[in-house]
C-alpha cells in the first residue's frame, strides 16, 4: 500500500516536471475563468404540445436535462433517447420520430436527433443516423438517410430536407430501387 502511494507521487511529481514554464503560467489563466454549469434532470419526461386547444404532438424521454451553462447556450439534452407522436385533429397519430439521443439547442431553436433516429408517417419511413430540426425555418435535414416508401421504393442519398410535416422530402445523390405498377390489362 505504501509502495502504491510512493508510485502515485512519484508519478504526480514527474508529470509536474514535464511541464515546461510556459504550461505552468496557463494554469491560472485557466482556472481563473470558472465555468459553472446548472444541469436539472427530470426522469420520464412527457410534454404535450398543443396549438389552439387542439394536441399537435407528444414527446416522451427517459431522461431530459435542462443544461445551463454559465457561459454559452442553453440546451436540453435527452440522453436516452426520445419519442414524438405527431397528431391530427381527430386525435389519430400520423407520424413519429425516435431517437437514441437528442439535444436542443433554445438560442438557435434547433433540435438534433442522433443514433438510429427513424421518421414514420403514412407515405415514408425515413432511417438516419442524424436529424437536424430547425424550427425557424420549419426544416428537418440530415446529412444522409434511407427512404422506404409505402410503395416499398427504397431511395438513399446525401443532403436530405423535408418541411415539418414530412409531406414531400428532398434528397441530393440519390440511389436506390423501385417497384413499376403494370395497369395494362389485356
């Protein structure tokens, strides 16, 4: 045990000679800038958003931290995933969104959903590793993705966009397969 302590200051000593003048002269510039950061964390987190006494949507996370640096943006992390159903005005559900992970961003108003993210609604199924909501500009873009149209055309590109409501979709690069109805009859 007294062998262990020995090594540990031994070692700590030696990292301490390593560093040259100019590193040492650092250190209390850095610690001189003290960064606090407030983190809240709320377990099973469930908000509904709802516009004119009509439910629009329904987001459900495990866990939702509310992050308040000291310095920077604030934003709220859900870093075991997340869940929204989308709704229209009877109530039935017409799209999702799961994630693995999500961060929001308050200042810029931009959500990014990250790690086997996947858009259902009733025309596509849409898989990315990563999904950028903008709520400003009402845009959800991703970098790449895989579209699966009800059709069970399948479509991947680069340089996906699509408006808030997914009713039409972009896509640069694209390759992928589809199926050709034959409406001949003879």
């Amino acid at each position: 045990m007294l062998f262990k302590k020995h090594r540990l200051v031994l070692l700590l000593s030696l990292l301490v000679a390593a560093c040259n003048g100019d590193d040492t002269k650092n250190i209390s510039v850095v610690s001189a800038k003290k960064i606090t950061l407030s983190k809240d964390r709320t377990y099973g987190m469930d908000v509904i958003y709802s516009d004119s006494a009509h439910v629009k949507a329904r987001g459900y996370a495990p866990v939702y931290d509310k992050v308040t640096p000291s310095q920077g943006d604030q934003y709220n992390e859900m870093p075991e995933g997340v869940k929204i159903d989308f709704y229209d005005e009877t109530m039935r559900i017409t799209g999702s969104i799961t994630s693995k992970y999500a961060i929001n961003n308050e200042t810029s108003r931009t959500t990014t959903f990250r790690k086997n993210v996947v858009v259902v609604n009733d025309k596509i199924t849409f898989t990315t590793e990563e999904l950028i909501w903008d709520e400003n500009k009402k845009l959800y873009s991703s970098p790449y993705g895989t579209v699966v149209t009800k059709d069970g055309d399948l479509i991947t590109g680069s340089q996906f966009s699509a408006p808030q409501d997914f009713s039409s979709y972009r896509i640069v690069t694209a390759a992928g397969s589809g199926y050709v109805k034959d409406n001949m009859q003879p």
